[in-house]
C-alpha cells in the first residue's frame, strides 16, 4: 500500500507553520540516500528545524524534503526521503506523529531509489535578484522564501522609514 506518511507529514507541516508555531521532523540518519550534517547526529537521529525562518530553498514532496540551513554558521544541503522520517512535531507543545517501521509500506521512489543521494548545491550565493532557477514540474507547491544571503544570520531586517506625510493634506475636525 502507497505510504500515508508523506501526506500526514505535510498536513502536519502546514497546520504547524500556520499556527505560528515550529516544525520539526525527527529523520533516522542511517537509512540510505539521507543527507545531513553528520557531525549533529546523536544515536543515529537527527531533529531538524524546518520553519521558514529557519531554512531557504525548502522544497517537500512525496518522495523527499530537501532545504538548505545552518549548523554552526555552515550552510548545509539537506535532502531527506520521506522513507527517513520518523516523526515530526509541534516544538512549541510537543504535539505531532511518530511513524513506526512498516514492512507493507511503499513510497513513490521505490522503484527508482539509489544509494547515492542527489547532488544539491547551495545556492545561497550572492545571486541577482532578476535570476531565477527553472523549477521542474514534481517540484513542491510550497512557496520558496527569498535567500536572505546579504542579511547576516539572526539579526531582523532594518525596518522601513517612517513616511512623512504629504504636504498639504490636514486634518480638518467638524463639528
């Protein structure tokens, strides 16, 4: 039977971020195909932020999740198959959904999986602001936020100058 756990992830995923809340996926580290920062994985896990704010180039589908983030001030390529998820959960109150090992599974890159993750490239560099990457029709339907490559990490964005207001145009009270 066709895995459920892509479409709990991303039911899940969206019901987090619209609460305001933060994301998190629990990804078994071992299984193949799975790219992460090694030097951050304990017992052979891994939790993963994926908020907004907390990543760039996030794109989820059936078969994977991949983003680019931080660790230590590294910026990191991270693709994870859906295979590889164990859990996701609410950060703020704990609430989510574990995905116990289930032998009858299947996942749509079943016939197509390789030991060899896909290369991804960070494209965090400094890039035009009028060049944008050709998507490929599987590509997820989630809005991709802007890199924020010129902007240093964690501190918020200068907020705009407060307008004057236009010449002439007063106020008239009457009674």
């Amino acid at each position: 039977m066709l895995s459920k756990r892509p479409y709990l992830i991303r039911a899940l995923y969206d019901w987090t971020v619209d609460q305001g809340h933060v994301p998190i996926i629990v990804v078994d580290a071992t299984v193949s195909g799975v790219l992460v920062p090694q030097a951050h994985v304990d017992e052979g896990q891994i939790h993963l932020n994926i908020s907004p704010s907390a990543v760039r180039n996030f794109a989820m589908d059936r078969k994977s999740i991949a983003f680019e983030a931080r660790f230590a001030g590294k910026p990191e390529a991270i693709y994870v198959p859906m295979r590889a998820i164990i859990g996701i959960y609410d950060r703020d109150f704990g609430s989510g959904a574990q995905f116990p090992p289930d032998p009858d599974e299947e996942f749509d890159d079943d016939d197509e999986f390789t030991a060899t993750p896909p290369k991804l490239s960070l494209a965090g560099a400094k890039v035009s602001p009028n060049v944008r990457s050709k998507r490929e029709p599987s590509a997820s339907k989630v809005p991709v936020k802007p890199a924020l490559a010129d902007q240093p990490d964690h501190e918020p964005p200068e907020p705009p100058a407060p307008k004057s207001p236009p010449k002439g145009s007063r106020l008239r009270i009457v009674k």
